[in-house]
C-alpha cells in the first residue's frame, strides 16, 4: 500500500477479507473441528481477521462520510446571542 488506493479498492479488500473469514467460521463448523486444539486456531483466525477487516471498513466508511455525523449545508445556524 502506497497511499494511492482509492476508497473502492480498499472496500474491496475489506469486504474480501470479512467475507473470507466467515466462510472460515462457517467451514470450521460444518466439518466439527472446534472440538480441538487446531480447530479453536482455526476459529479464533477467522474471528480475528473478521474484526480486522470490519474494523478497517468501519474506519474507511468514516472517513469517505459514508457514516457519522453530517453538518446539513443548507442551514445557517448562528450561536445564540449571549445570554
């Protein structure tokens, strides 16, 4: 990464990495490999790069204004005089 990446190619990787992670979770389960050691590991990667990977959309998505707060451009809202 060079700091040239655009919004979409980030979402992207974002969207890849949690989509993959799930079916990590959900592969894990089918096949009972939570019963051992290897398949906690399994788990607990899986869970992990799915909180990575949501936690960096969640961070895009706040930056690009997808989400939070949006000051409305339209009102013209002055401070109260002093009281």
């Amino acid at each position: 990464m060079n700091g040239k990446e655009s919004a979409a190619e980030l979402l992207i990787m974002c969207v890849v990495m949690t989509v993959l992670s799930i079916l990590g979770v959900v592969g894990g389960l089918t096949r009972d490999l939570f019963g051992t050691l290897d398949g906690l590991l399994v788990l607990f990667i899986a869970l992990l790069m799915f909180l990575i990977s949501c936690l960096l959309l969640f961070f895009l998505a706040k930056e690009q204004g997808w989400i939070g707060k949006h000051p409305d451009s339209g009102s013209t809202q002055t401070p109260a005089a002093g009281k």
